[in-house]
C-alpha cells in the first residue's frame, strides 16, 4: 500500500483528475465530495476510488470524515485541499451569505481539513499539503471579491504554515490554475471562452485538469521535498508573477 492521500472535491473536475493521478502513481487515495452523489458514485465505480461525503465548510464533518478514512484507509500524508465553490455577483449586489458561503468553503475549509490532519502529519515527521487556489486569487477577478479574496487566503495560509512545517518535514504548496477545460468551462458560451477567454491565454488554449493533476503529484512527491511554502501558476502565461 501507498502512501495516504486526501482529495477534497476529488470526485469532479480537477479533483476527479487529481486522485486519478495520484492513484496511478501509487498512492491509496480517498476522494471527498459535498453533494452529488450520482457523480461520486460513477467516479469510484469507474476508478475504484472511494468517494466520502461530507461538507468542507463544517469542521465537526471534516474531523469526523477524517477519521472515517484513516480508519478505512490508514494515516493521512498526502492533503489536497481542492474544494471549492462560486458565488459570483458583482460587489455592490453581492449578499453576506454569497460572500460567507465562498469564504466558509474556499478559505475555512482549507483550516478545517488540514487542522485535524496536522498533528498526525507532525508526529510521523512527514506530510503533504497541497492547496488548489487560482489566478484569480493572484489578480483579482471583477464578480468574485468573494473568490478572489478566500483563493488569495489560501496562498497566505499556505505560506505561513510552510514555515511552520518545515523542521517537522511537512511541505505546503499551492497550486494557482488558470482557465482549465472542466465541464463547467467548456460549457460556456462558445463565443465568449473564444473571444474573451482563449484570446486572453497566450499559449493559445484552456488548461487540461490533467496537467494540474501532475503538478500535485510532483509537489506529494520526495522529488518535492525541499520545496514549501511555494506556488505553481498553471495559467498558460495569462498571469505572470
């Protein structure tokens, strides 16, 4: 058996390919997922995966989903803290529940996983956190002060605990996407992704999930044992820092 590893919203998207990736390169994975089950089912029957149900934004659920995969599973080493959701509005119709409901998943929920993983990871001297953010947490994104301002806490939350981690042999890194070719990218208009997405990518094109997923698999690796406290932009040069 390989070593442990967590996928929050690890059943969709990103995620889907991240634990895909990471169950190929040997590691036993176990995928998160909040709400739809019919996906997460076609997920572990496809991949043989298993999927856990429970809400990031609940820290009593993260702690009990936890423990609910170690005890299936074994300890957790590997934590990729890829949940998240959008609530976009433009600010000034933005409502308190729109921004809370980003925040409590995007920001807390990367507080919730890793806090009950964390004092395990520091005993074994040994662990991986790995935090999906995005370009958007970088830039800023007109429509998403909620998202851009959680994805921007991710990298300031991933920087500090790197240096926390460091002597305990924990790495934390964060990964920023850009524009990936998800379900929920390819579904927009045709005409808008062409003309106000693609055209803004200098390399031409969306992102594929796959190649985040090789970015995580590289940084749960011991080939990434002397890099933290880092972050990778996988934006085709849309944004460049």
């Amino acid at each position: 058996m390989g070593r442990i590893a967590l996928v929050t919203g690890g059943t969709r998207g990103i995620g889907a390919a991240t634990s895909i990736a990471l169950n190929d390169a040997g590691y036993t994975v176990a995928a998160n997922y909040a709400g739809n089950d019919e996906a997460a089912k076609k997920f572990t029957a496809e991949t043989g995966i298993p999927a856990y149900k429970w809400s990031v934004a609940d820290y009593d659920a993260c702690a009990g989903g936890i423990a609910n995969v170690e005890a299936d599973l074994g300890s957790i080493e590997v934590l990729v803290n890829n949940a998240g959701i959008t609530r976009d509005a433009m600010f000034h119709r933005m409502t308190p529940a729109q921004w809370r409901e980003v925040i409590d998943t995007n920001l807390s929920g990367a507080f919730n996983m890793t806090h009950p993983i964390w004092p395990g990871m520091r005993a074994r001297k040994f662990g991986r956190v790995i935090n999906i953010s995005s370009i958007n947490g970088q830039k800023g994104q007109a429509g998403q002060a909620n998202y851009s301002a959680a994805k921007a806490g991710d990298l300031g939350f991933t920087k500090a605990l790197a240096q926390e981690g460091a002597r305990a042999g924990i790495t934390v890194n964060a990964i920023c996407p850009g524009y990936i070719g998800t379900e929920m990218v390819r579904a927009m208009d045709e005409k808008v992704l062409n003309e106000r997405v693609i055209s803004q990518i200098p390399v031409g094109r969306l992102g594929e999930p796959d190649e985040v997923a090789r970015c995580v698999t590289f940084l749960a690796s011991d080939d990434a044992g002397f890099i933290t406290g880092s972050t990778i932009s996988a934006n085709g040069a849309q944004f460049v820092v």
